[in-house]
C-alpha cells in the first residue's frame, strides 16, 4: 500500500524500503508511505513478500515490525530490535543436528538466520504462544543461543530476504508474556508499539513525518 500524498505520513529518504507487518490492527495509523500487510503465519509472509519483491527490485531494506511474546530478558510493552531468527516449527529429528535446522537447505540458511550481532533472538512458528514451558526443546539452539521472543512471521521474512539477497531489520513489540493470559494481553496491547516504531524509524532510518 502506498499513502496519499494528502495525509500525514513517514516518508523514508529513498524508494529502497518497505514496511512489512502482518495486521493492520498492529498499525492502524498506517504512517508509513510504503506498507505491506502479510497476514498471520509463516506461508502467508513468504507468499506475499516474495511475490512483492520479485515485482519491485528497487526495494533494497525490508523493515518488519509486529507484536511478539517475551520470553527471556524482554519487558511486555518496550520494542525491541531482533537479528536472529530461528525456525521453531521445523524438527527433522536425526536427519539433522537438532531442531530448527531445515534439511536439504544449503547451510547459509539451515538453521538460525544471523543478519548481525547487535540484537535479540526471534522464534518464529505458526502457534500462538500462550505457554512458555512447552517450548524447552528449542530454549537453547545452535551455538546456545536462547530466544528472547517469539512471534509468527519474523523467520519467514527473514530466510526471504537471505535468498533474494536484501537487507533485513526487525522490530518487535512485546504484546505479551506468552503465558496463559497472552491472548487478552494481545488484544489490548496489539497497536501500543505504533508510536515508539515510529519513533525509531525516524530517529534510526532516517525517515521524515510529512504532514
């Protein structure tokens, strides 16, 4: 989606990136001037991001930014910046090494998706989480790394951008505590991250709120 030029928006100083979330509820004021809504779960994201790339190579950055459940080090209510993703749903027992590593896939993207050092650890899989202790089995993954929060699209979008070769930067806001109140936590929570995301794109990306 593209913003009218008539009302207030946050313009980006090129044409090379685009905003990806999966609701429109998470952003409601839908400021950005280039935004993409995936939907919920993993096959929606990979569908429609790598249909929309494949249609606009001058999009260099693809920026995500979506509500998550805390795990480990994370407060409900803060954004966070993730830059690695793991595949929670993927279990290809002796096959492979352990959990979360793709089998068949060439090993830049076979399992945890690395794109820098400087943020947290994303789990992604297509169950809502409303129980922590049922995901011991990937509490620790390749090289002992624990997630810090868990969502439904971020590894999705992430191993896209690996293999169509762009860049890919990741917020997320804690909705919840990924416990058994995660979901009424959500659904009063879900558009409260809108204006500290803003505020980062602004302040980190350069963009500008044209009024």
């Amino acid at each position: 989606m593209r913003q009218d030029s008539l009302f207030t928006h946050l313009r980006s100083v090129d044409e090379s990136y685009i905003i990806v979330t999966a609701l429109q509820q998470e952003l409601p004021k839908m400021l950005p001037e280039r935004i993409l809504f995936t939907g919920v779960g993993k096959i929606n994201a990979t569908h429609v991001l790598t249909r929309f790339l494949e249609r606009s190579p001058e999009i260099k950055t693809v920026i995500n930014y979506g509500t998550a459940g805390g795990i480990y080090g994370v407060k409900q209510g803060e954004v966070v910046k993730c830059t690695s993703f793991v595949q929670g749903d993927m279990d290809c027992g002796d096959l492979m090494g352990g959990p979360g590593q793709t089998f068949g896939d060439d090993k830049v993207v076979q399992g945890m998706l690395d794109f820098s050092d400087d943020g947290l650890v994303c789990r992604t899989q297509d169950q809502f989480c409303d129980n922590v202790d049922a995901l011991d089995v990937l509490e620790y993954t390749m090289r002992g790394a624990r997630f810090n929060c868990i969502d439904m699209e971020a590894y999705a979008l992430a191993k896209v951008c690996a293999m169509m070769e762009r860049d890919f930067i990741c917020y997320k806001y804690i909705s919840d505590d990924a416990n058994d109140n995660a979901d009424s936590q959500w659904k009063s929570n879900v558009a409260n991250g809108e204006p500290q995301f803003y505020d980062i794109l602004q302040k980190e990306h350069g963009f500008t709120l044209i009024q």
